[in-house]
C-alpha cells in the first residue's frame, strides 16, 4: 500500500488555488467504515479515527447519556444492548415488513419500530426512536468531524460506495443520510467499481480490453463485478486515458461475513442451552455478548484449526467457555459453499463472457479472508486466477476518493474514465387512450432501460395520447423480496393545450415525447415530455428540407427510440441570405411544446425536505448538547488538575522556585481561596455551570499571577538585557565606521551628519536608560516585582534597531552625469587640439 500511496502523491496536484475544496470519501460498510480524505496539503490515505485506527466500526450507541461511535459503542452492547445500534445497512430503505427486517432482528438486540413511511427506527431503552437514515446520519457526522479535523476546513462533499445490487429506494435513503448529517453527496459508486479505479491508478493496460472480475465479499452480502480494462486516447493527442467499463454484476444479498458470524453464535447458543439447561436468547445482554464473542472466534480460526470461546458472567452469573472447532464451523454453513462463487459466473453471464476470457479474478472484502470462502473460489475459477494484488479493507474507499477527486474538477488525477451500468430492467407503465367509451382499459409496458444500461445513458419514448395521463416507472421484476417495484409515478399535464395549439399551427396527429434518464449514481429519472408535431414549413428552408428528404417521420410507434442526434452548429452557416431574410420576416412554427411534470414517489417514498430538517435539527441539538457537556467536563477537569497544581506548589518544601518567587501573604491569600475553591467544587462542581467553573479558575489565577509573572521575568530579563545591549553594541560599532567615511570621503557617504547625530543621541538616551533600570534592577528581590518588565526592555531597544535599520538599508545617492554640453565641448577641443599641434603633412597628401 506505501508504494501505491507515494505513486499516487506524485500524480495527484491540485490546479485550483482559489477554491480549496475537500472531498470526503467513505466506504459504509455493515461492520466497518472506511474513509479517505482528498484535501490540497493532506497526504492522500485512510483517515484515521480517534484511536488511530485505520477503520471504524458501524455502531452508534448510547451509554446512559453518553453518545459513542465505533469500537467504544460495539464493546458497550454487552452491558447496553436495547442502546447499541450495529449492522444499520440490512435496514437502508427496508419496508417494515419486508425479509430484511426479520434478519436484522436475528442477528440484533435492538427494537425495530415503524415509521410513517413505512420503513424501520430503532428505538432505544429511554423510548426514544431514531430512524435508519438518522442513525447513519449520526455515523457520517462522526466521519466529517474527523475529516474536518484533519483538513482544517469545512468537508461539505462527499462519495460514498453502496452495493451495486441497491435499488433506487436504497439509494434514495443514503443521500437523505448525507443531507440530514449536513452534506452534499458528490457522487454515489458501486463498490466493485470503486475497487476498479484503485486498481487502475498505477497499472496501464493495451488497447484491446482485459477482463478482471472484482470478488467482493463484505459483511452483509457477496458481490462479482466484471471491468474491462482498456487504454484510450486522452485528452490531447499525446495523452493516454484509462478506460473502466462495467459489463455486469453478480451478487448474493444473503451471504457475507454477517452470516458466518450469525451461524457461530447458533454454535454457541445451542451449546451454552446444553450446557447450563436455560436458553440464552431470553437475556439480551447474552445474546450481545455471544454475538461479540462469535465475532472473535471467527478471526481466530481464519488461521487455526480450533479456537476458544470465552465469556465471564454471559448471563445468570454464569462464566461460558468452549471449544470450536474449524471443521464444525464449516460444517454449520456447508450450504452456502456452492452459493460463494455463484455471484462471479453470474456477473460473466451478465457480461457474456467466460472464464476464458478473464485474466484475474481480484479478491477483496473483509470476509475473502474466510479459509472456506477462498477455497470455494479457488475451486471455482481456478488458482492460477486468483489475485490479492489490492488491499482488501481499503482498495474501495481509495477508489472512490480518486474518482470523487476526478468529479469536484478541484484536482488534477490520472484520467480515468468510468462507465458503470444499472443493475435491474426498468419500464415504464400507463394506460393507453380509450378508442372507444365501451373498450376496457390497456396498459402498455415498454422496457426502457434493461439490467446492464450505462449510466449517464437518456432515452425518448413516444406515446398516443390528446389527454393528459400518468406514467409509471418501475422495476420490471422484483429486485429484493419484499421491497416495492414502483419508482415513480409521474402525472404529464397540459397535453390537451399543447395538441391544439399544434394541430392549430397546422401539425398531424401530434405525439407526446417523454424522455427518461439514468444518472452517474444509478437514479432513474424523467427529466422532460414534450407534445411533437411535424408542421409543414412553406418557407425555403422547409421546403428544401422535403425535397431533400429533411423532413422527419411522422409513422413513430408506441415504441422506445434512442435520443436524436445532437445537431450539427455549423448547418446554420449554410443558410442563404434570402432564407435568413425570409426566416425574419416569417419565423417557422415551432413543432414541440414542453409540458408540465408532477413527480410523486407511489411506494417507499424517501424522506420530505420538512422531515430531513426536523431530523437535522435533532442531530443538531444533540450536537449541541454534547458540545456543552464537553466543554462542562473540560472546565471541571481543567480546574481540578488546577487545583492540584496549585497545592503542589504551596505544600514544596525548600527554597522553591515558587517561594522565592512569592510573599507570605500571598501565599495564605492564595491557599484560603484554594480551600475554598475545593469545598466548592465538592459541593457544587456537578450543578455549577461552564461559566461558573471557568470564574473560579480565573479568581485563583490572579492571585497566583503576579508570582508566576516574577519568575518568567526572573528567567526573561537576562535574555531582554543581552538583546538591548547587542543593539547598543551593533549600533556603537556601525557609528564609528560611519563616522570615519564622512571623514575621510564625504562625496563617497551614503550619511548625512545630521542622521549619524540623531542616530548617536538615540543610543546615547538607550544607554543611559538601560544603565539606570539595571542598577535598580539589581535592588528588587526575587519575591518583589521587577523594576523593568522585559516587554519595555524590547520595546525601547526595537526603536534603537529601527532607526539602525533605516541607516543601513539605505541606498548610495546616484552619481551625477556629466552634461551634454560639456560633453560636446569637451570632444571638439580635443579634436582642434589634435588637428592644430601636429603640422606634419601624412606622407602622399601633399601632392594632392
């Protein structure tokens, strides 16, 4: 990981000066969160938590009133396991009702609650309720708080990986995450992709595409995706691209480590219930614990043969401890080994392609680790396939934080260019108009984006109607058990209007044209519909256009149509002077009329702009009120150690620094206010405000400060005293050497005797001054105050150093140039000089 860290430093320059923006990348994980930070002047690597771990655990809980993230909110589930939230992915968008939830309540010890929209809050043991999306939101405030730390700036940006199985109701929820925990979400990517653009950054690759299939098995479920590597050309003629195409997916939402881990506890469970004759599911606090435990053993026999279970007071004050073995583990979950390496012939099906045509099948995902996983890949694909060229833990997040670099245009990156695809088929659905008031209803299907469209990808439908009518977008099939297949239900209004107004203008049987359209994140959506009707054009133009065969077909179906092509600019320069005259004085009719759209959300609606700010207020008062306790506790504790400090230094024994430095009254002053301040704080410290706790701090320091004032001067004035004399010394050596060249070449003398007087009666006045302080100075005891602070000391040698200054840096006087005149003059004397002094003809001149 250094060597691709250090690559990566070398080619990642930020080109934007003016606007420093950060972007926060995160890899929400079932079990763990891994985040990275690209900000200009911050090394590009995992961002640390507070304990300086690499990743952090998904769970917030609560202790009594205490908010916790990570590792110090898992560990707490034993002793709070209504108030410790883990494993929150299985309930992203999840219906109440739906399979997931009943997973999630067999592997949790916390109280699903509904919500009003259907989906699923946990509620803690006080009674309060907290929706997924708040829960998350606290997680990723948590995740921002680091970041901001670290940049010394405000992180509003973000990219976050999801599953590439999520449906649109998943990946409404996360970004209502992100905006409740008071973000902007930059961009959402497929973790397999993600994986994908780590992998590339320091690897180029031919012209013709190399297949790589990206194995990633996480906590909550088991992902292939399948990427052609590709380079093609960049940006300028000299330049290289990279390019990333998705071809398909393959996954298992039912397998991953959380299901390994589920199933070791039942090894557990059973075994406890054998052992001790009484069923541990009924204590809560067992349960966490087992799952705690079953967690543990897991890692431990990823590498041994056999491991210990061990659990002090589990329940009934009773101490567990077992033996497991590896082979009784892999016995437990011998169903699931054909089903490991399902998701990766699904994703090559999905493709079309075979093994064959794959150079590397590249592991990643905390449970690749697990020995039964790995061998059922290995017996899949082949060994001579497998890779673990990339950091299983980390490859996802720095993928997504290079991509997220790429996107905010802040960052100058290697060009990597990613093209990712939809996972489900997507139609659109709506009742065909009524030929007649006897005929039953029809609705028409069409299949507009099938499983394996690319992002970014627009298509227009056209369909027959003169009223308006409702089009509804959904999945074609049932993504997820238990979950809504209805995206949208979009209500096109103004058709009846805007036919009229065509077939006025003269237009033939017009149609509406709607457009749907897949963005960068996977969201499907329906940005415009139009009423099109082809209107004969009598101008020239419009009638060369027919001639030619310009004109457009008016015999469209009830079918899908791929987008027009984008018009050339340059046809409008072929325009006759006559046709741009006559388009003046008689413009074409217009042949389209844009309609209005109402969008609603018919199934599980994500949440409302007043619900995402009610929620946002909640965080933001618990924030606040952390916020206070926090700096209530860091008062108290500041005093306290205060309090302690203080004492030490009035019980020393021996000629302290602090005694020499202090009189007897002050110290008694100072030890009845301390008395004082420690009854107080006994009585009072938990009640007494911020401000309260800060005053009496404040009270004890000004009667300890004029003790600690004498002993920083004690230790400053020799220092302020040798730096007063150096600039009596520089300046007394600077004036001699003046002085001797205004003597002796007074042309040649940058000074004046003027500035050398002044400059000598400041240093005289210092001398003097300081002569004087020092010898009262040497009067003062150590326990009284200084006759001289050393800030006058400074202050009055900086006006003796300035004026030096002054002196010094100034510029020689130019040099005046001769005159012209003189010049001139000068140079015909010499020459009549020269002509009339040397009468002796050159030899051969005078017979001329």
């Amino acid at each position: 990981m250094r060597p691709l860290i250090l690559c990566l430093l070398l080619c990642l320059t930020t080109f934007t000066q003016n606007a420093l923006a950060s972007v926060l990348a995160i890899d929400y994980g079932s079990e763990w969160i891994k985040a990275s930070l690209m900000s200009p002047g911050v090394p590009f690597d995992v961002l640390l938590d507070r304990n300086s771990k690499r990743k952090i655990q998904s769970t917030v809980a609560w202790k009594k009133e205490d908010r916790l993230f990570g590792g110090d909110a898992f560990n707490i589930a034993g002793r709070f396991p209504q108030d410790s939230f883990s494993n929150l992915k299985y309930l992203i968008a999840a219906p109440f009702d739906s399979p997931s939830v009943s997973y999630y309540a067999s592997i949790s010890t916390a109280d699903a609650v509904k919500t009003s929209r259907g989906t699923v809050a946990l509620r803690r043991s006080d009674g309060t309720e907290w929706a997924v999306e708040e829960l998350i939101a606290m997680q990723l405030s948590y995740v921002r708080e680091l970041a901001e730390s670290t940049a010394n700036e405000k992180v509003s940006d973000v990219i976050l990986t999801i599953p590439p199985h999520f449906t649109q109701h998943e990946r409404d929820a996360v970004v209502d995450a992100v905006e409740v925990a008071g973000m902007r979400t930059l961009a959402l990517i497929h973790d397999g992709t993600a994986v994908a653009v780590n992998y590339a950054m320091t690897r180029s690759f031919p012209e013709q595409p190399e297949y790589h299939v990206i194995y990633d098995a996480g906590a909550s479920s088991i992902r292939a995706t399948v990427a052609g590597f590709s380079a093609v050309p960049g940006a300028t003629k000299r330049d290289t691209a990279t390019s990333i195409a998705v071809k398909g997916f393959g996954f298992d939402r039912n397998i991953g480590g959380v299901e390994l881990d589920r199933r070791l506890r039942e090894i557990l469970i059973n075994d406890f219930n054998k052992k001790h004759k009484k069923d541990i599911r009924e204590d809560k606090r067992g349960m966490a614990k087992l799952w705690k435990e079953a967690g543990r053993v897991k890692a431990i026999l990823s590498a041994n043969a056999d491991a210990t279970a061990s659990v002090e007071s589990i329940a009934w004050d009773i101490d567990y401890r077992s033996k497991v073995s590896r082979t009784q583990f892999e016995d437990a979950c011998k169903d699931l080994t054909l089903r490991y390496a399902k998701p990766i012939f699904d994703a090559l099906s999905n493709a079309g392609l075979t093994l064959d045509n794959v150079t590397s099948v590249i592991l990643t995902g905390g449970a690749s680790r697990t020995p039964m996983i790995q061998a059922a890949v290995k017996a899949a694909v082949g060994e001579s396939k497998i890779a673990l060229n990339v950091n299983a833990d980390e490859a996802a997040v720095l993928g997504a934080a290079l991509h997220g670099a790429a996107l905010s245009r802040q960052f100058k990156t290697k060009d990597i260019r990613v093209q990712d695809i939809t996972p489900y088929d997507v139609q659109v659905s709506y009742q065909a108009e009524s030929k007649s008031e006897n005929a039953k209803p029809r609705t028409i299907n069409t299949l507009v984006f099938p499983a394996g469209s690319k992002h970014t990808s627009k298509k227009t439908f056209s369909v027959r109607h003169k009223d308006d009518f409702v089009l509804h977008v959904n999945y074609k099939g049932t993504p997820v058990p238990g979950y809504p297949t209805d995206l949208l239900e979009v209500h096109v209004k103004g058709i009846s209007e805007a036919v009229q107004n065509l077939t006025e203008a003269g237009a033939v049987d017009p149609i509406v044209k709607a457009t749907l359209a897949v963005s960068e994140s996977g969201f499907v959506s329906v940005p415009n519909a139009v009423v099109y009707g082809e209107i004969k054009d009598d101008t020239i133009t419009g009638k060369l256009k027919g001639l030619f065969g310009g004109a457009s077909s008016s015999t469209e179906t009830e079918e899908e149509t791929e987008t027009a092509a984008r018009p050339d600019p340059s046809a409008a320069n072929n325009e006759t002077a006559a046709e741009k005259e006559e388009k003046k004085e008689k413009p074409a009719p217009k042949d389209t009329i844009p309609l209005e759209l109402e969008v609603k959300m018919p199934s599980l609606a994500p949440m409302t702009v007043a619900e995402k700010r009610t929620a946002r207020d909640r965080l933001r008062a618990i924030d606040l009120a952390e916020g206070a306790k926090r700096r209530h506790e860091e008062a108290r504790n500041t005093l306290e150690g205060y309090l302690y400090r203080v004492r030490d230094l009035l019980e020393e024994k021996g000629e302290t620094p602090f005694r020499k430095c202090s009189k007897e009254q002050e110290r008694s002053a100072l030890g009845e206010k301390l008395d004082e301040t420690f009854a107080w704080l006994a009585e009072h410290g938990e009640d007494a405000s911020t401000s309260e706790l800060i005053e009496r701090r404040s009270a004890l320091e000004k009667l300890e400060y004029p003790v600690v004032h004498r002993y920083k001067e004690i230790e400053e004035f020799p220092v302020a005293l040798n730096n007063s004399q150096k600039w009596n010394w520089s300046t007394r050596l600077f004036l001699t050497d003046a002085k001797t060249q205004l003597l002796d070449t007074p042309d040649e003398s940058k000074y004046t005797q003027e500035e050398l007087d002044a400059l000598e009666r400041t240093l005289k006045e210092h001398e003097v001054w300081l002569n004087d302080v020092v010898e009262k100075q040497k009067r003062v005891q150590m326990y009284d105050d200084p006759a001289v602070e050393s800030k006058e000391l400074y202050a009055r040698a900086k006006v003796l150093e300035s004026q030096l200054q002054k002196l010094v840096k100034k510029k020689a006087p130019k040099k005046k140039k001769e005159s012209s005149t003189s010049t001139t003059s000068s140079t015909a004397t010499t020459a009549t000089s020269a002509a009339g002094g040397d009468n002796t003809a050159t030899p051969g001149h005078d017979e001329l």
